[in-house]
C-alpha cells in the first residue's frame, strides 16, 4: 500500500544567496505567493524564513513573521506553517582577539528568538539542536538555551521540528525528549545533511542517523545543493519525509538556476511517485504529525 509523503518546501532560509539567483523570494508577499505555489505543486509545509526586504538579509524582524502569516492565512492557503527559530545564535570572532565579537554576530534571548513564535503560533516551528562551525562564523546553542526555547514553544502548543545535522546532535535532541525536555509523545527530526561541518548528503549518513532515532519519532532528511533531489529518493526509500526549495538548493540541474521553488517541488513529487509513494495531502500530514492532539495537550 502506498504511503503518504510529507512534503516541505523551506522557502527562502536566510544565507546570502539573493544574488547567486535573483529568483529567490525577499518580500513577506514574495514569500507567502511561493508558499501558496508550493502548496499547488504538492508540499503539505511551508518552512519560513523572512528576509530585509531592503536589503535580502536575514531578518528577526516580527513584524515580517506575522505579514508573511497574515497573508497565507488570509488566502485561505491551508499549507502548515513551519517557523524557523535558527536566528539569533550566529558568533563570529575575531582570530587575533577572541574576545571582540565581530560583523556577522547575531546573539539573541530564547525570547527573542521565539516571539515570532507567540504571535503567530504557527502550526509547527523548528528547534536547532545544533553547535557548530559555518561557513566563517559558529552556530551556537547551549544546552541551557534550548531546553528554554522548548520549553516556551512547547508552552502554547507549537510543535517542534528538532533539526539536527550529525549525530551527536541527534544524541542530545533524543536525550531531551528522554529526559521530558521535549514532551511530543511522537517527536519529529529533521536530519539536515550535507552543511559543512556537519552530516555528509549520503545514503549511508542518512540511514545511520535515521537508526539512531527514537522509536517513536517522525522524521524528514533532506541534502543541500545538487544532492537536494538524491536525498529526496534516499529519505522516500529509508520510510521518512522529504524537504525541498530555495532554502536548500538554488539550481533544478547542473548550471540551470530554478525560477522558484515550485518546480522543485513538483520534481519531488515525481521521485516520490516513482518510487511508489505519493505526497501527503495536508490533513494527511496534519495527521502523521499529530497537530491536533498536540495542540488540545497544550490548552
């Protein structure tokens, strides 16, 4: 019997990236339209960043959180919304003199990084389980940090999606839930592959983190860059969920920049099919995830 998979389009994450394909969405309407498309071409979530509309950078800004929302939700689009936490961890250092933060810091309270969060109460929002070198700056999130940020997203029933991007830090996102920090009686993973330094985009890595997990957590993996759509086929075949989009990948093959991330999705949804799967509707990823029981536990 065929299965339903959960497709996640990551819309538009927060690297530099605007000028490698100015394609990719700045504005919270540019956003929400290729939120609305993803949802037409197959993705059940749409995974969101928002950006300076002035300048294509990273933004914290809540007030762009809550435009982007306003507008899926006032086009009656059902896709779930997925907002990300990742911002607010980012520590860059100066070689010669460690102890002089410098550009490219971005440190922020667990209060700060989910306020979006209480304004918006999103269906889910993700938690990066995550301590690591990128690019030239470090990602940091102490063990402190958190199981604070769980505790205040798990506080108005928002589920959370545990990314994590090798194995020890799928070790300390299981020993959270182990240890109650993360109370999701079906947690779900998000095994983000190939980000150096993290996890390498194989079939190998993939199926060794997707071993260690609990025995009653959800999961979805995806790779980065050309290994995008590989890791589609590996994680439809190793029984888990699968992301795409601009977030991830700015190119539908090599030397052809995609347009937007819809083509990328409907591309996923070709793999899923002809591995003999089919994309999950929204009530169905709704369903798999347990939104709604989550949800009336936190009321």
């Amino acid at each position: 019997m065929a299965r339903p998979v959960i497709i996640s389009c990551a819309i538009t994450g927060g690297s530099d990236t605007k000028h490698m394909n100015p394609a990719v969405p700045v504005t919270p309407k540019e956003i929400a339209n290729e939120a609305i498309s993803a949802h037409h071409a197959g993705a059940s979530i749409a995974h969101i960043h928002v950006r300076d509309p002035k300048t294509a950078k990273a933004s914290m800004d809540p007030k762009l959180y809550k435009e982007v929302v306003d507008r899926l939700r006032n086009a009656g689009c059902p896709i779930l919304i997925n907002l990300t936490t990742g911002p607010g961890g980012i520590l860059a250092v100066e070689t010669d003199s460690p102890h002089d933060f410098i550009s490219g810091s971005a440190l922020s309270s667990a209060e700060e990084r989910v306020q979006h969060i209480y304004e918006n109460k999103p269906d889910l929002c993700t938690l990066d389980v995550t301590t690591m070198n990128y690019s030239d700056v470090a990602v940091t999130n102490t063990k402190a940090m958190l199981e604070k940020m769980a505790g205040l997203i798990q506080k108005i029933g928002v589920k959370i999606e545990m990314e994590v991007f090798d194995t020890g830090q799928l070790w300390q996102a299981s020993d959270m839930c182990n240890r109650g920090i993360i109370t999701d009686p079906n947690p779900l993973f998000q095994l983000c592959l190939g980000i150096p330094w993290g996890g390498r985009a194989t079939m190998e890595s993939m199926q060794l983190m997707r071993d260690q997990l609990p025995s009653n957590a959800k999961w979805a993996a995806f790779g980065i860059s050309r290994l995008e759509f590989p890791m589609v086929a590996a994680a439809v075949v190793l029984g888990g969920h699968v992301r795409v989009g601009m977030e991830d990948n700015l190119y539908l093959s090599r030397g052809v920049l995609t347009p937007g991330n819809t083509p990328m999705v409907e591309r996923a949804v070709k793999i899923i099919e002809a591995i003999g799967e089919y994309p999950a509707s929204v009530n169905e990823a709704r369903q798999i995830l347990e939104l709604d029981k989550l949800g009336a536990a936190a009321e």
